[in-house]
C-alpha cells in the first residue's frame, strides 16, 4: 500500500488472525475508556455528541474492516481505512478552533466541514485537515492518498483484479468476483497495521478531547508531572 506507521509494538511473527485480534481489543479498550470517562460527564454539549458519533463511527468502522478482510474484501477495507483518518481529521480539527461548542453544532445542524473556518480563519477543506494532522503523524498523508484510490473508481480496482500473472506467455489472468484472488496472509499485513494505528489514534484523539472536557483535573496533573 504503502509505507507503513512506526509500530507501536512489535509485532514479532504474529499472523494474520493476530494482527486483527489486535484491532478487536482495541475497539474494547476504547468502548471501556470511552463510557469511563463520560458515565461520570454532566452537561453534555455539542461538542459530546459530535464526539459520540465520531465514536461509534469509529467502532463500527473498526468491526466493518474486521469482517472485510476476513472475507478477503481488500477493495472495500481499503477505502474504511481511508474513513478511520476522515475520523481522525475532523477530531483533530477541534483542537484548530476556538470554540469546539459552535463548531460541532454547525456540523450537527447540517454544515459541511469544509465550509467551515479555523481560528485563523482558513477554511477546514480535507486537504488542510489531513495537512495538519499530518504535522505530527507524517504517515497520513501517502496512506491517505492511496486509499482514496478505493472510495473513487479508479485504477486501483483494476490492480487488485488480477489473479496472477505469466510472464512467458505475457498473459494475465483476472477474476470478476466479490472476493480477491488468491493471496497469502501476508499481503493483507500493512493494510491490518496500519488499520490499527489509524484506529489508535482517532480513539487517542477523542480520548483526549473528552477528558480533557470532563475530567480537566487529570491534565491539569499531568502537565505538573511534565514540568518536573
């Protein structure tokens, strides 16, 4: 696909059922971290729900990815990959505006983001969202572009359409069908991985957000720790 994200662990000889198995604990750690912090938030605004949803999109993305790759459905994984760093964008704009509030009502009340304005006034277009989060996770902007090649129509449904290749005879052979041609473990790895850390850090983000809204004690503490 591309080049991939630095592992956050390693990954040693894990397979294929490993590497989703991954993905399914993390979807639990996020639904587990997530209720903790908001089973205890009081005056939910529009920032909470935006986040809500943003969540559950996450979640569902996280299990809709799982299923597809299991069914060996690469064209569609691919293009929920590129969905999972949507999410990521669009939370990570909250932190671009002044007022988060007005910002998720907007979007909540029909606005499109990319009509939309941070606090220097520069519209939120996906260029500029992936751009920004791009600053400090350099592996979105290649990872993004190649998956986009999966929500268009475009050349890449025709690459993944061949089963294999003779290069004696200079013949290819395709196959029309749902599923993808015969293919080994191995090649759905870096699209799995990276899955993995888009998922992380779209639920690294909301976490953040939300805790920082409800639970503002608990940066308040660790921003001390830092300054020691």
């Amino acid at each position: 696909m591309t080049e991939s994200p630095e592992q956050a662990t390693p990954l040693g000889g894990m397979g294929l059922a490993d590497r989703l198995k991954r993905i399914d604990q993390l979807e639990s750690e996020l639904t587990r971290k997530g209720a903790a912090i908001l089973g205890k938030a009081v005056d939910l605004t529009h920032a909470d729900f935006f986040i809500f949803g943003a969540l559950r999109r996450t979640l569902a993305q996280a299990r809709g990815f799982r299923d597809l790759i299991e069914a060996r459905n690469f064209p569609c994984a691919a293009a929920i990959l590129r969905l999972q760093i949507d999410t990521a964008m669009r939370i990570n704009a909250l932190s671009l505006v002044d007022d988060p509030d007005a910002t998720c009502k907007a979007v909540l009340d029909g606005q499109q983001f990319n009509r939309l304005k941070d606090r220097d006034g520069k519209k939120m277009s996906d260029a500029y969202l992936r751009e920004k989060l791009a600053t400090d996770h350099a592996w979105i902007s290649p990872v993004y572009e190649r998956t986009s090649d999966f929500v268009h129509l475009s050349g890449r449904h025709f690459e993944v359409s061949i089963a294999r290749t003779d290069d004696e005879t200079r013949t290819a052979y395709f196959q029309i069908s749902g599923h993808d041609p015969q293919r080994p473990d191995e090649t759905y790895f870096e699209a799995v991985d990276t899955f993995f850390e888009a998922t992380k850090l779209a639920g690294m983000l909301m976490l953040a957000c939300l805790t920082a809204r409800h639970q503002p004690e608990i940066v308040l503490a660790s921003m001390k720790k830092d300054d020691l």
